[in-house]
C-alpha cells in the first residue's frame, strides 16, 4: 500500500461528517472550497460507505414511491 493511500485511510474526519458531505454532494449544492476541505480531511473509506449508502437509500425511495404511485391509482 502507498504511502498516500496509508495516510489516506488513517484521516481523521468522522462518519457523520462523511455522510453530511455526501447528502450534500447528491443535492449539487457543495461549494468548491467545501469540496476541497472535504477531500484533505475525510476517510476514502468512509467516503465509499457513504457514498454506497447513500445510492441504496435513493433508489428505495424511488422504488417505494413508484409502488405509492402505482397502488394509490394515481398512474391509472
């Protein structure tokens, strides 16, 4: 393992702080000096997690609401 991937890895940035950035960064709405802060202080793992969390919790959203869509009869 690299040197920057070791240093990477150890970062001290929470997981809630993670997932903030990454609600953020679905909506488009992160600044570029956020952005940037982001990179210097949090956890590529945690980045992953979050990332991956993030997309399972927005398509069963999506699916629940087309099945909302679909029961209530409002598509019909």
């Amino acid at each position: 393992m690299s040197e920057g991937l070791k240093s990477a890895v150890q970062r001290q940035g929470s997981f809630l702080q993670t997932v903030q950035a990454v609600a953020w960064s679905f909506f488009g709405v992160r600044r570029r000096a956020d952005w940037e802060q982001d990179l210097s202080k949090l956890n590529p793992v945690h980045l992953i997690l979050a990332g991956l969390l993030g997309a399972g919790l927005f398509i069963v959203g999506l699916v629940l609401l087309v099945r909302w869509v679909i029961h209530s009869g409002i598509a019909g």
